[in-house]
C-alpha cells in the first residue's frame, strides 16, 4: 500500500490533484457561461462559501493504537453493500463539461463501484446511463412535474433500467435566483442539454401539441419544476413504487420527523449545493440536528461541500451514513472525460482511506467514539 501511495504521487505531479486545481483545469476547457453555470451559488452566494467553511469549524480528536492496516470502508443501505461511503450526486446537463456526459461520469464511477445517481435533467437519458453503468449500482432523482403523469412514467422506467432507489429532490419546487446565469443570459435548459429523459418518455411526448425542438423546451420548462408539491405527494410516491425512497433537501429537523411519518426511507441533508436558497446553513452544520431525532432509524446522507477525505469523515462522525460528492466530479469530466473522473474519484478514495486510519477509524459500518471539537 505504501508503494501504492508512492506511485501515485509520482504518476500525479503533472496532473491536478486538489479541488481547486481540477477547477482550474476545468475553467481552462470550458466556455465561460458554461463554467459559471457549474461553479456558481444562488444570490450573494453565501451558503456557497458557509458549505466549505462549516467543515473547516471542526477538528478530529483522533483514536490511537486501533490496528488500521486494513480499513474496511464498506457501509450496508437498504440491505446493499457499499464498497465506498459515498455516491455521486445528481447532477444534471453533464454535457457541458463533455460531450459524453453523464456515460463518461458513470463509467468512471463503475471503476470504483462508486454508486451513480442519475439527474431528471440528465444529458443522456436514464436507460443509456443504465447501460453505460452495467452492474455497478445507480440511483435515480426526480423533479416532481407539474405533470405527475410524466414523473410517475419516469419512476417507472427507471424501475424497468435497473436503478436500486429513488431520490426526490425538495429543495427545487422552482429554480433558486442564480445571479451568474441571470447575468449570462443562460438557461442550460434552454439550451436542450438537459432534455434527454423528456424526449425518451412517451407520456412527456404524448401531452404535446407542438412536438418541434422549441415545443420540447418549452414542454420541459412549463414541467419540469412543481411549486405546489407537498407532504400528501410524498406518500403517494411512496406508495407508488417498491424502491426505498430518499428525500434529498432536508436541512430542517421537523422535516426530517415529517419524512418519516411519511415512511421515507432515507434522508439527504443538503442545500444544493448552495444553488438553490441562499443564506441558508450549510448542511453540515444542519447536520447534527437532525442526527439526533433520526437517532440511527433511517440513513442520513450529507451532501454539499465535501471536497476531499477530511471532509468525508467529519460528516461520518456527525452522524451521516455515507456522502455525496458533487463538483468534483464534473470538474474531472471537464478536464479529462472519464479519466478524469476516474482520477477525482480514485483520490478521494485513498484520501477518505488515509484520513479514516490515521483518525483511528478501522471499520466505516463500527465507528469508535471520536470527537470532534469546534474550532
Ligand atoms: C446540481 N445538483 C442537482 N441536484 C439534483 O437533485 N438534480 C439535478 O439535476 C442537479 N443538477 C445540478 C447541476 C449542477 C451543475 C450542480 C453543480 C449541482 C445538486 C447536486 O446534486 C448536489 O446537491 C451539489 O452539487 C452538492 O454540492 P457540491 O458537492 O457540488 O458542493
């Protein structure tokens, strides 16, 4: 393993190897706009920077002398066992950062057996992703349509291509005020890369009259969001399929008492990103909250802000059950297609490896009591 970590830091000197520098690259490559789209928060994008410097207010207390020569990261969701305690999270119009997209991403997350959780708004739809990912596990995320229609033909075709859980994303019953893309001009979904779910269900097409390119946008824009959602469609969706169903949005902890009433099956604290609300908290620190009334009943996935291992463990030790990793990865996909992700994941993975030994952490599923302390 020491030659492991010797080689690789050999092999990397040429390449990027920290977050920052993989968003360099990828601005490098991109179109500004399209860059800007990724990169950017909502408003002042203050819950944007609040999603970094949360993780950077705790400090490990790690454990010694706990025998870390082999570090079983493995974690265990909805009966399923996880090689790694982290997925990939939804992230939609993947073609913007290259023009494989989301079979580039999935195909570098099957290298590691990293799960995949593919966007409503995917660039290629949800079966050719499924292809593309083969046995490795995926996920699929819903916008809830103002069509229920279309969402429930969705929930069912992904049910057909093999995905292993629903994710239905509450932080977006409409788009947040994104001031990077107001200024620019741009709308991705304008600009079709977000569409390839909408022209691959026959219910979409069907509801219709003007079936043209710009009948399909409009089409998409008028359905792809639905403000009026609420907690009644939760447990209708619930009932809809036999897949656990995750929340992904929660910050709240009444939230999280209400999702699982609503017989929820997992829980993903996350503000977006900061893409969505701003001002918000980070989904760190909203973490610790809702740990305490899920009390280890359902899973809890953080998501927002994880960047490197550090980050992955201090959310372990809060209280999360694995994380989502969001940009980093499209930054790789920016820079090198599916090299690239394969590279942003493989180092994410030895670094969560060293960071867990080193804190004295053996086995992911058994963590030992290890603190954390503000800063
Ligand atoms: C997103 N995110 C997102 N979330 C979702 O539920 N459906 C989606 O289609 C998208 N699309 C999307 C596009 C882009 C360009 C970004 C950057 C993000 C949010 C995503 O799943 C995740 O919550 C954040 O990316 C997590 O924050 P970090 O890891 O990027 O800081």
């Amino acid at each position: 393993k020491g030659d492991a970590l010797l080689k690789s830091i050999v092999s990397q000197n040429e390449s990027p190897l920290t977050h920052e520098e993989w968003e360099e690259s990828a601005k490098k490559k991109m179109k500004p706009h399209e860059f800007g789209h990724i990169r950017s928060g909502a408003g002042a994008e203050e819950t944007l920077r609040r999603n970094r410097e949360a993780f950077s207010k705790w400090a490990i207390v790690p454990r010694m002398l706990n025998d870390v020569s082999s570090v079983d990261t493995s974690i265990n969701l909805f009966g399923r066992k996880y090689d790694h305690p982290f997925l990939l999270a939804p992230i939609g119009m993947q073609k913007l950062a290259d023009e494989e997209g989301d079979l580039a991403s999935v195909r570098g997350a099957a290298k590691w057996n990293v799960p995949f959780i593919t966007s409503t708004v995917s660039s290629y739809s949800l079966e050719d992703i499924a292809e593309a990912a083969g046995s490795n596990p995926r996920w699929f995320q819903l916008y809830w349509s103002n069509n229920e229609k279309i969402s429930y033909s969705m929930l069912q075709r992904a049910e057909q291509a093999g995905y292993e859980a629903i994710v239905v994303t509450v932080d977006t019953v409409m788009l947040g005020w994104r001031e990077e893309d107001l200024r620019n001009g741009y709308s991705p979904l304008r600009a079709g890369v977000g569409k390839a779910n909408y022209v691959n269900d026959p219910v979409f097409m069907e509801s219709l009259t003007d079936k043209s390119d710009a009948g399909v946008i409009q089409g998409i824009l008028e359905n792809v969001y639905h403000p009026s959602f609420n907690w009644k469609k939760i447990e209708e969706i619930k009932k809809a399929t036999k897949l656990p169903v995750l929340l992904k949005g929660i910050l709240h902890p009444e939230d999280a008492i209400l999702a699982m009433e609503a017989g929820i099956d997992g829980i993903i604290v996350s503000n977006h990103g900061g893409r969505q609300l701003d001002g918000v908290t980070s989904s760190l620190d909203a973490l610790p909250a809702i740990a305490e009334v899920v009390n280890g009943k359902i899973p809890l996935i953080l998501d927002s802000g994880i960047r490197r291992g550090t980050d992955l463990v201090k959310a372990l030790i809060l209280g999360a059950s694995a994380v989502l990793l969001g940009r980093p990865y499209i930054y790789g996909l920016a820079t090198a297609g599916q090299a690239g992700v394969e590279q942003v994941l493989g180092n994410f993975i030895e670094e969560t490896r060293v960071t867990l030994a080193l804190s004295g952490i053996a086995k992911v599923a058994e963590m030992p009591s290890i603190k954390l302390i503000r800063q």
